[in-house]
C-alpha cells in the first residue's frame, strides 16, 4: 500500500513544478520548459532525460528501487516527469519524441499504482487512463502490455485485459512467459462470480474460449509451420 501522506507531499511538490512548466509552454517557451525538466530529472537520479530514454526498462526500474524494493515516490517522480517532457515535445508536434516519454511514464505509473489494491483510486488515475490514450495507435512491447492487462485486470475491466494480453502474444518480442501469465490470469478470473465477470464486460464462456486461443498460441508458437 502507498502511503497516503507521502503522496500528498508527492502531489503538492509536483503541483508546483506543473504550474512552472505550463507557464512557460503557455508562453512558447517550450526549450526553457525542456531545460527545466531535464534539471528535475538531473537532481532526481543525477542523470538526464535523453540517457534515461536509452537505457533497458528493467535499468530504469533498477533507478528508482531500494535495493529490491520500489521507491514508490521516485518512480511516481519520475513518471510525471517523463510525461511534462512528453506533453511539452506533444505541443511542438514532435511526435517521434513524445512517444518514448510517454511510453517510458506509463511503465512507470503502473509499477507504483499496481501495488495498490484497487488503482482506480489511485490519485493519478487520470494521469494513466490519458497515457493509455496516447498510446493506443502505437505497437508497444510485451512487457509494457502485460502491465496494462494487470492494470486492466485490477480496475475490473476484463475485456481490455484480454485484449492486452493478447497484444503482448503478438508482439515482437513476445515469450513464453506471456503464456504463463495467461494462464494465471484466466486461472484468476475463474475464481470470479458470473455477476462480477459481467461487470467486467466478460463472461464464463469467453474464458474458455481465451484459454482455448492462449493454448492454440503456444502450440503454433512450438510448432511453427515447415519453412518458417
């Protein structure tokens, strides 16, 4: 569980920052607001934005954990900040450079928010709902898609889950290890009453039939047809 008090304190900090920044690219003073940005980023993990877009994910998250444990205020930090940067590169229409920050924000929006139990009362709710947006004509890779279908799961909007899994089956860097949290995720819905998988726009009949197409994956991806 977040603790409460610490991101109101998360809250009120960034608040500043966000009227600093939406000053200046109100003004047209994008590459100021950009400078500003890069500096937080700087103070933040002694490390700037454009090599924080180069490294793995799994660097990323290594960044802003204790140890094992995730810093849930630096990575919620650092999300926000990764998506101020997105949103400034967003107003100059440079497209191509908003999409990593955006992507990189998502990622680390739903590392913070997946520990709470219910993320739709997550204080940036609205924050991961617009990203999700943004992102949704992009490919993006498995191992973001199977956080969303997490995300998905545990706000009770099952369909969308599904979708994302399989997404995450599609994708070029797709792994077995997908399948396996396939089935942990049907396995978890079966557990579910009919009225709650309605609710969640899903049904019994359509986990069988999930299942089906999951096993139908695993077989095509393990025997692949001759000459491929």
């Amino acid at each position: 569980m977040i603790n409460r008090d610490y991101i109101l304190r998360l809250i009120e900090q960034f608040s500043r920052v966000l009227a600093r920044v939406l000053f200046l690219r109100r003004a047209n003073q994008h590459q100021e607001a950009l400078i500003l940005i890069d500096e937080l980023f700087r103070q933040t993990l002694g490390l700037n934005s454009d090599f924080l877009l180069t490294i793995p994910e799994e660097m990323l998250l290594a960044l802003v954990k204790r140890i094992d444990l995730l810093d849930v205020g630096k990575c919620l930090w650092i999300a926000l900040l990764f998506k101020l940067e997105g949103d400034t590169y967003q107003d100059l229409q440079r497209y191509e450079e908003s999409f990593p920050r955006y992507q990189r924000s998502l990622r680390l929006f739903l590392e913070a928010v997946l520990l709470e139990q219910n993320p739709r009362h997550s204080d940036f709710f609205a924050e991961i709902e617009e990203l999700l947006t943004l992102l949704s004509r992009y490919e993006l890779p498995a191992s973001l898609l199977t956080r969303i279908m997490l995300y998905y799961e545990k706000t009770g909007r099952y369909g969308q889950a599904e979708d994302a899994l399989f997404e995450a089956l599609e994708a070029p860097d797709s792994s077995d290890e997908i399948f396996e949290q396939g089935l942990a995720f049907y396995a978890r819905l079966q557990g579910k009453s009919d009225v709650e998988l309605r609710a969640g726009n899903f049904s019994s009949e359509e986990i069988k039939e999930g299942l089906a197409e999951l096993h139908r994956w695993q077989t095509a991806r393990r025997f692949p047809p001759l000459g491929e």
